[in-house]
C-alpha cells in the first residue's frame, strides 16, 4: 500500500533528524505537515465547488505554495521560513466568533505545535513524501485514514497515551449500544484523539446518512473538548480525515475549567460518550468549580459533569475504573446523585487487561440516561477468550469478543433480558444498602475453594520448617567446604 511505505518512509527519514525524539514528537511533527497537506487538498476542491470560499490559511502560507514543489526551499532557509514564518503566522491567526470559521481550527491545532526538525534538507524530504499523497483521492484518504488509526494504536508505546486512548473495540461497542442519530448532539468533553467521535461518524455514515443534507446534520450535531495539545492536533487531523469539513467544533480547552454551574439548559446534549483520563488529578482551584463534590480527581468532575450536561432523556456511556465504582466519601455522594438523576440501567465489567500495555487496571463500562432515577442495575461480566490468559498489545480485545453481550443487550429498549453465567441484576435498594458501593461481584461464579484456613496455616507453618532445616543443611555444607 503506497500509504503504508510513504509514511514508514517519512518515520524513517525523521530518525535520521537530531531534533526528532521518541515516537510521540516523531508523530507531532508527522501531524501538523500532514494536517498542511490535507486542509490544501480540501481547500483546492472547495475553490472548484465554491464561488465564495476562501481559505483559512493565508495565500503565502498554504501547502502548495511553500512544500509543493519538490525543488522548493530547503535547508537552512527551509527552517528559517516554517520556524520564524510559518508557526508564527498559523499561531497568530484572527479568528472571528463566527460559526465554521475554520482558521480558528487552524490556529488551534498550531497554539502548542513545534517543528521538532533541525535539518532542512531532511524536511524537504519529507514535505515532498508528503506530496505522494492525494487526499482529494478518496481511496487514498481511506486508506490513509486506516493507517491513521493504526499510528494512534502504535502512539501507546510513546509511554504517555494510554490517558486519551480507548481500545477501538471498546468505543465501538460503545456506540453501538447508545446508536446516535444525526440530528442529536454527541458530546465527548474528554475527546483524545477521537476515538468515540470518528466511531460515531461511521455508525452514522453506515445506518442513517443517506444525502448531503443528513451528513451536514450529523456534523452540525458533534461536540468535543481536548485539554492537551497533541491529541487535540491528532483528533482534528483525524476528524478531516474522516470528512468532516469543520472540525471546529473540537476545541482546545479544559471542559472542567468551568464552573459547573454555569453549564445552561441550552449547552445540554443528548449523548456523551467518553473515557476520562484515568487517576487523573486536576490544578489547585478546579474543585471550586464543583461546590457540591469538592475533588481534584479527573474522572470525578467529568462524571458530575455529565449527569448535569445531559438533556431529559439524554444517555450516556463513560469509561470508569474500578476504583470509581467502590470509592467511598465524594465518590459515594456522586454514584447516589448519579442513580437519582439517572437510570443507571448496565454496567459492564471489564478485566484489568483491556487497556495494557499502559493501564492495568479493572474497568467499567456505565450506561445511563438522564430522567427516572435507578430502579435495577444490571451487571455484564466479560471475560477474556477461553484459551487467552490476558488481552495485550499483539492480541487486544476485538469487537467481536463483545458480541455476546451485545446479544443479550436487548435492543434499544433493553428487552427480555435474563440473568446468566455472565448477566445479574440488583436493586437500587440494594445498592443503597451497600452505601452506594457498586463493585458487585458475579453471583455466578463459583468462588474456588483453598480449603480450611487453619489447615493451610498449619501446611504452610511445616513447609517453612522444612525450608529452616535445609538452609542450615546448606550452610553447614557450605562453611565445611570453605574451611578446607
């Protein structure tokens, strides 16, 4: 595949560079050129469809006439023109409050951007890889998009993606359960690299959007907030990648830097899909925003935030870890604000492997939708496949290893559920009971017995005898030889 070998191509050119160090700036600086190349694709074929389009970026700056011409500028004034020229112009961009301004997004995905290169003759060769690729091809986009959502997956060996990415089967699956409609408003507040938005578009693409018009009704519909800026940068490249021709309405910005109060009745959406980050801790004073949960705790807030976001009837689907689920104090004052502002209808359970290589902890899959407070509960438990003992990075979790609970789902109405092996059902009353403790275990599963605690005690006391006596046997062995 020519996308493939152009982009193993450029990595392999970039390890060359002095400048460039570890896959994440490696991929940094592989986004910002790529993100160049594909607004200019875009722009071209908007001047052609267009009479009054007009580029976000200026003439002097966009992609074709600076890195089009593969005997253009190189070396040192290369450098001079994309460090000293370049950046400061993307970074300093005028944006107006005007819906679909698309030069905020530019000046968004540039505010944090770097030019990681030190040779200029290495980042001619690479803007002139780049130029292999047609993004106006609508196979090659395709495909690149394919080999875009590996690069993601391949980004959890740079030590730091494990807090913005999600295992592309769990947001699938995710998805399918809540089944979003174009014409409602889909909010991640915590959106990463765009995991649960471009699954969301697919399902969307696949099942409803049939014309022009439903496809400008879907994107009119999503909402995303990203507080870091490279998964900010890949999201959006990820979100033209999939089409989508504004990609503004992924901000760059702390959703949690707002007081919880301020959050009216007209910013209320009726999905939110999100995974947030994982034993993640907010700066001094973002717990003020919260007056009623006072914490720093990332997950926490984001939780609070959601249960206030989401319309009459809204739903929702959140990554938690276990940890959210037994926490007590704070914790336990949001799970019951959370079953009586919502119907906490399933919880699916996950096992601590689903996210290695970079987390390794259990967790939790929450459906709920905002209106009635929680009557039941129901619990999934799934499982690793019989004959794996652990998901990992060469044998993750795939959609399919969820099907089975996607089976049992019950449609949208969650009908003739029964309780199995896998599947229990507990009362709010019982929830409450346990003070709001929901880390409840399968009733099913059949504890195994270690026997007679006592009778252990007394075989494991006898074994550490027997390992006193041939340690001494040893030493004595040992002290005669020496003596010789």
């Amino acid at each position: 595949m020519i996308v493939r070998t152009t982009v193993k191509s450029i990595q392999d050119i970039m390890r060359q560079d002095v400048g460039v160090d570890g896959d994440a700036q490696r991929i940094s600086q592989l986004t910002w050129l790529f993100f160049l190349k594909i607004i200019d694709d875009q722009d071209q074929e908007l001047e052609i469809t267009r009479d009054d389009y007009r580029s976000p970026i200026p003439e002097r700056f966009q992609w074709r006439n600076w890195a089009a011409d593969p005997e253009g500028i190189t070396g040192q004034a290369m450098l001079d023109f994309v460090n000293d020229e370049l950046f400061p112009a993307l970074k300093g961009l005028q944006v107006s409050a005007k819906l679909g301004d698309r030069r905020r997004v530019v000046r968004d995905v540039f505010e944090d951007a770097y030019n990681y290169m030190k040779s200029g003759q290495l980042l001619r060769q690479v803007v002139n890889k780049i130029n292999q690729v047609d993004f106006n091809n609508l196979d090659e986009r395709r495909h690149f998009g394919e080999f875009y959502e590996q690069l993601l997956n391949d980004l959890q060996s740079a030590g730091n993606a494990g807090e913005y990415y999600t295992p592309r089967a769990v947001t699938s699956f995710m998805v399918h359960m809540i089944d979003p409609h174009p014409g409602e408003t889909l909010f991640d507040p915590a959106c990463g690299t765009g995991g649960f938005l471009t699954c969301a578009i697919r399902h969307m693409e696949e099942k409803y959007v049939r014309t022009p018009a439903q496809r400008e009704t879907m994107q009119a519909g999503l909402l995303a907030v990203e507080k870091k800026q490279l998964p900010h940068m890949l999201c959006v490249t990820n979100m033209l990648l999939h089409g989508i021709e504004d990609p503004s309405f992924v901000r760059h910005d702390n959703t949690l830097a707002r007081p919880l109060i301020s959050w009216g009745k007209d910013e209320r959406v009726d999905i939110v899909l999100t995974n947030p980050p994982f034993g993640g801790r907010e700066e001094d004073g973002v717990e003020n925003n919260f007056p009623t949960f006072k914490t720093r705790e990332t997950a926490d807030l984001f939780l609070a935030l959601i249960i206030r976001l989401l319309k009459p009837g809204g739903r929702a689907a959140v990554v938690l870890p276990d940890g959210s689920l037994f926490g007590e104090g704070i914790k336990t004052r949001l799970k019951e604000h959370l079953m009586e502002e919502c119907n906490l209808h399933t919880i699916v359970r996950l096992p601590n492997s689903v996210f290695r290589p970079y987390a390794s902890i259990g967790t939790n899959l929450l459906f709920f939708e905002k209106g009635a407070p929680t009557q039941d509960i129901w619990f999934w438990e799934h499982r690793v496949p019989e004959g794996q003992k652990a998901y990992s990075m060469t044998r993750p979790i795939r959609l399919e290893h969820l099907a089975d609970c996607a089976a049992w789902w019950g449609g949208p109405r969650r009908e003739g559920r029964e309780q199995t092996e896998r599947a229990w059902k507990v009362s709010a009353e019982e929830v409450k009971a346990r003070g709001y403790n929901l880390d409840i275990k399968n009733p099913h599963t059949v504890a195994e017995d270690y026997g007679d605690p006592e009778t252990l005690l007394e075989e494991l006391t006898k074994a550490e005898a027997e390992i006193a006596t041939i340690l001494d046997q040893f030493k004595t062995i040992l002290s005669e030889a020496l003596a010789r």
